[in-house]
C-alpha cells in the first residue's frame, strides 16, 4: 500500500500536467445543497487508475473510486469479493491522478457492517494509505450508527441507498428498487437516517424516478443519482460505462461514446501493420548518426 501522497507529474506523458488546481473539499460538496436547493449540481464519476483521473479530474467535482473496479477492472462476477488492498491501491492511484476533485473511496464488502469500531479502523486504513478524502458504503438505517460514529471522528462518510450492489445476494439481482409502498418508504427513511447521521452526501442508485425525487426532497444533504431522476442533487456514472467499454450496460446507462469499437479497430490496425511489415516505420526507427 502507499504512503505518499505526492502528486506525481511524470505520469503525464501524453499531455501537459494540468496546473495544479486547489482540491475541492467535502464541505463544499454538501455545501452545494442549500436550503433544499442546489444550483450547480455535482459531477461525479468512477475512476481506478491515475490517468483515467488525470483525464476525469477537471470535468467532475467528485472521483468515486468504486467497489465496481471488482467487475469493470477485474473481472469479477460483482463487487463482494473486492479487498480492502484492492481499494487502497486504485484509491492512492486516482488520488496521484487528481488535483481538483474530492476523491471518495467505496468500503468494500465484509470491512465495514460488523461494528462502528470495524468500520473505523478500515475506514481509516483506506484513508491512510490513499490519501482519500472520504469513505462510501452501502445500506441505510443498519448502518446509521455506523456513518455517525465516523463522521464524529473524522472520517466524512457518503452514503448509498436505493440498488445496492454488495447486497445483491440478499436482494437476489440488480434489479430497480422502490417499486412497492414498503419498499419506497424503507429507502426513503434509510436516506434520512444516513443524513441524520451526519452522511455529507448520499448515492440513489437504480430506484423508480418518484423515489429518488422523494429522497432528494427529504433530506438536507446532497443526492447523488445513478438510474434515479435528473432532479437528484447530482449525477455518477461508471466511466468505462458512459465511455461505452461494454456492450451490456444497465438500462440508466447513457453511452458518450463507443470506445470499446475504438481499442478493437485500433488494436486490429496495430495487428495487421506487424503482420504486413508496415510498423515500425521510419518515424519509430532509431537511426545511426
Ligand atoms: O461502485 C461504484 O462504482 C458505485 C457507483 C456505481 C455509485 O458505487
């Protein structure tokens, strides 16, 4: 795990390093929400490695650096078997990546529901080692206790209810959440205990728009929606989802772009130039002087 949190300009081979910016802070996240009123809302993406947050960092306010690199980085079959080591790394990565952007970092599966006390020490082990500025995790009224023993420590805590993937054994799938009466209303009192708690900003995911809207309206800080409303306090998104890496994306899933098509007719040029000879060419070639 690293320990340093400097930023490292070498990485930017590509592109000019980016003048560093001053970070925004949490504080000023949930500050966006005013009086139930958010004028700017928050742009938040996934990121996992240090130059896909270099590219990501001056368009968002936040970096999620999710538990979903289990299945998009990995290759797993969902998030529950990410490690605490996992997280930490792709957190200290995106952390070196940035410069502008809060970067908030997904507690995975199995560190955090035990205790308080569980929570903190892993929470705190994530921080520590990344250089993160807050924690995510999952679940609502059960862990309400948990988000205020941390946030009176130190530790800001982002809250995420509604579709949540970690339990997806318990819920039995990915499907859209809230669409009986019991269900709505238990995600709409999860979001309100979490923002009792002191939670600075809680993540709708995958809930019938009606919900989300509901939520939004009953709490004080910020929502963060993902399939949930445009009416939400702000937006995430997958990166390698919107960037349209994979042909079967969720239903709330817009695709910007078609990199996925991009990286195979590329790879497929690269291929057939060694193939027929053609790279490298004289403008690769080390020449004798
Ligand atoms: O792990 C993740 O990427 C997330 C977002 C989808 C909100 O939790």
């Amino acid at each position: 795990m690293s320990t340093t949190f400097q930023l490292d300009t070498s990485t930017s081979r590509a592109n000019p390093t980016p003048a560093p910016m001053r970070r925004l802070t949490v504080p000023m996240i949930r500050a966006r929400k005013v009086d139930g009123v958010t004028a700017e809302p928050i742009v938040m993406l996934t990121a996992y490695t240090a130059r896909q947050a270099q590219l990501l960092d001056p368009h968002c306010d936040v970096l999620l650096v999710g538990d979903s690199l289990g299945q998009v980085i990995y290759g797993l079959p969902s998030t529950v078997p990410v490690t605490m080591e996992m997280m930490a790394n792709h957190a200290a990565a995106v952390v070196r990546g940035s410069y502008h952007s809060v970067v908030v970092v997904d507690m995975p599966f199995g560190a955090y529901e035990a205790s308080p006390q569980h929570a903190f020490e892993a929470a705190a082990t994530l921080l520590k080692a990344s250089g993160a500025a807050a924690v995510k995790l999952e679940g609502g009224e059960a862990m309400a206790e948990t988000v205020a023993f941390l946030s009176q420590r130190g530790i800001p805590v982002m809250g995420h209810v509604g579709l949540t993937p970690q339990a997806v054994n318990v819920l039995g799938g990915y499907g859209a959440r809230g669409r009986s009466q019991a269900e709505a209303a238990k995600i709409v009192g999860d979001a309100k205990a979490l923002d009792a708690a002191g939670a600075f900003a809680v993540v709708v995911e995958g809930v019938v728009e009606p919900i989300a809207i509901a939520v939004t309206e009953a709490i004080s800080c910020p929502t963060i929606g993902i399939g949930a409303s445009a009416r939400c306090d702000g937006q995430v998104l997958v990166t390698e989802d919107m960037l349209g890496m994979f042909e079967r994306v969720p239903r709330f899933v817009k695709k910007y772009e078609d990199i996925a098509g991009i990286i195979s007719s590329t790879a497929e040029k690269y291929a057939n130039e060694v193939r027929d000879r053609s790279f490298p060419g004289p403008d690769q070639l080390y020449q004798p002087k």
